[in-house]
C-alpha cells in the first residue's frame, strides 16, 4: 500500500482584491493623520479609522469578505444569531527602513490588513508558524509539514484575512515608497452555544 499523507487542521490565509480605487482623496487623507511611533513603524492614533466616512465603501466591503470568511472558511452559521463586527482599526506606515515587528491580535477572532499603497515586486507580508518545535532538525527540503514561515507578496488594493492568533510581520522597507495599510480586528455579537448543550453564550 502507499504511503498516503493528509494535511489536517490547515490555517485559512484569506487573500482577496477590493476592487475599489483608493483614489489621491484617500490617500492624501491618510497622509495628514497624527501619527505615532509602533516599534518600528508609524500607526495612526485614530484606531477607529474605519469609523470614519471616507472609509464607509471600504468598510462595506470588508465586511462582505469577512461574512465570506466566517460562512465560507470557518462554516459559521450567520443566518439569525450572530452578527461579524470591525472592532478596532488603524493605518500603518511604513517609510524606508521602518518594518513591523512579529506579533498577533489578542482580544479579536479575524483580523485583516488593507493594502493603501504598496508594490508585490518589493512588499510582502509574512506568517510564522505559531507551534514551538522542541526538537530543532536540520531540514534537506521545505514543505507544507515543516515550514516555518511563509511569506506573500501584496499589492495596493490587497485584503488580507487570517486568524487572529497568526504571528505575522513586515520586512523593512529598503525603497523610497512609503507602503501604507489599514489593520483592524473583528469579534461577534449575539449568541453562540446552545442553551440544552450547557455552553450559550451571549455577546
């Protein structure tokens, strides 16, 4: 009999395009927001960006491709009980040789990044494997099993969608193009569980 390999309990990486022209309207908007320092970058200090109106289009359709993600992705049922709400959300700004450090989104279920100004020939975003290896191999070939990071080139316009709990991170910025994205969070409202089951839960 051969050998048959299953890759069970994958990680669902969302990438999608917004098909809405982020226009000198926006980006100058994005432009003249106060600022402040993030480790190695700059992140808006409005971190309710989303809330504003110059972004309602966007925010309309982010929350398609989220309703998309949790019926589609995650096989949650979104008919009557529960509700998928943007929590927080910020700009992020990248100039020449600023980065974004490895880390997660505590406090939220999906989050997701909206690329305002970027370039796939130079930008990408990478994900790192979340499990601790207590035994350290030397590899002779990388695959699905055994990798450590992957990394995905994004473009002005990209939406990415992942689970909250995903290390991820940006590698410094070694042109003159200042990349900018949008980060924001997600979490439910309604109920979850069922009361005869002993786990209802309402949000």
């Amino acid at each position: 009999m051969t050998a048959v390999v299953h890759g069970i309990f994958p990680t669902p990486l969302y990438i999608n395009s917004l098909d809405i022209e982020i226009n000198e309207s926006l980006l100058n908007y994005v432009n003249n927001l106060e600022i402040c320092n993030n480790t190695s970058n700059w992140t808006s200090k409005n971190n309710y960006i989303l809330e504003e109106p110059i972004f309602k289009t966007i925010k309309i359709k982010l929350e398609q491709m989220l309703n998309e993600y949790f019926i589609n992705i995650m096989g949650v049922d979104l008919e009557n009980k529960l509700k998928i709400v943007i929590t927080q959300s910020w700009v992020n700004i990248n100039k020449k040789n600023f980065s974004h450090h490895q880390h997660c989104h505590p406090n939220s279920i999906v989050s997701g990044v909206v690329y305002l100004q970027a370039d796939k020939k130079v930008d990408k975003i990478n994900f790192l494997k979340n499990d601790y290896e207590f035994l350290k191999f030397d590899k002779i070939r990388w695959n699905e099993y055994n990798s450590e990071q992957y990394s995905f080139p994004i473009n002005k316009g990209d939406v990415v969608l992942f689970p909250s709990n995903l290390m991820h991170s940006v590698d410094k910025n070694k042109t003159d193009n200042t990349r900018i994205s949008l980060s924001f969070n997600t979490f439910v409202k309604g109920k979850l569980g069922k009361r005869s089951h002993l786990n209802e839960l309402e949000l």
